[in-house]
C-alpha cells in the first residue's frame, strides 16, 4: 500500500489575497475591454459629431434658400391678391359683353337704337323706328327667349322720326 502525505498545510486565502488573485489575473481582461469600448465610444462621437455639422450646414442652406425666395413670395403674393381683386372685374366685364353682344346680335335691322345705357344690373335701350309691329315682335321675342328677369317698355311715343321708344331690362341670366 502506498500512501501520500502532504506536509505542508492547507493553505487559507484572506479576502485581499483572494481579491489580489482576481486582480492581477482577470482585471488585464477587463482593461482591454474597457479600451476597445472606450475607442468604439470615441469613434461614434465622431461619427455623431459630422452627423451634426451636416445637418448644421443643411439647414443654414434651406435658411439662405428661404431668404433668397423671400422676395419671390412677395412677388407671387402680391400678383394673386391683383388677380384675386380683377377676377370680379372680369366677370362683370364678360356678364356685360355678354349682354351686349346678345342685344346687339339679336336686334331688329329695322329699329334704330340711340341710347344703350347699363346701370348696374339695369340696361336701357332708346331708339326709334317706323314699325310700330316691330318694337311689339322684338319684344315678343325677348319673353320667350327668357334672357332678362324682367323686360319692360317704359315708352313708346309717336314722334316725327316714327316711333321712339325706350326698353329696361333688369338682371341678365348667362
């Protein structure tokens, strides 16, 4: 039989022996560690930090571009606010044209007009004529075309020209 002895003693690690232990084995580890993290760290700040001069300077262009344009809108602004004060304009102006090229295109060759009058949404027509029946046939014909509200022959008079008379019509429908 054979036997081992050990002679020397079981030996009892303190705290700190235990924590030196640790410290010169595994606390190079941790170093390292701690190195390549600290350099990624710095690494990203760069990436970060030309992240943000990028956006700085692409908003100092947007800035110019909106001072550039500036008098541009102004421009643009006040056109439509010219536009948007003649559109009314125009469209009386086409509602007139209308109304005239309507009455002149449609009256009778044999009425001579002396007056055309427009007075708001009221149109005077004077004229004469030699025909009595074609003042009536030409009035006929306006109540059936319906072009006027309201139609009306305010006078009619028998003068040495023949016969002088005045038309009102009232608010024309397009």
């Amino acid at each position: 039989m054979k036997f081992q002895i050990n002679l020397l003693s079981e030996k009892n690690d303190s705290t700190i022996d235990r924590v030196i232990y640790f410290s010169l084995n595994y606390l190079r580890y941790i170093l390292v560690i701690t190195q390549i993290v600290v350099i990624f760290v710095f690494f990203y700040k760069f990436k970060v930090d030309q992240e943000i001069i990028d956006l700085k300077e692409a908003v100092d262009q947007k800035k110019e571009i909106i001072e550039i344009s500036r008098p541009l809108l102004k421009e643009a602004e006040a056109a439509e606010f010219k536009i948007n004060k003649i559109k009314p304009l125009l469209k009386e102006q086409s509602g007139l044209l209308n109304q005239f090229n309507y009455l002149l295109s449609n009256f009778p060759q044999s009425l001579f007009l002396t007056k055309y009058r427009v007075n708001g949404n009221q149109t005077t027509l004077e004229g004469y004529t030699q025909d009595a029946r074609v003042i009536r046939q030409f009035y006929a014909w306006l109540q059936k075309n319906k072009k006027f509200k309201e139609i009306n022959l305010n006078s009619l008079k028998k003068t040495d020209y023949g016969y002088e008379f005045v038309f009102v019509f009232n608010d024309f429908i397009n």
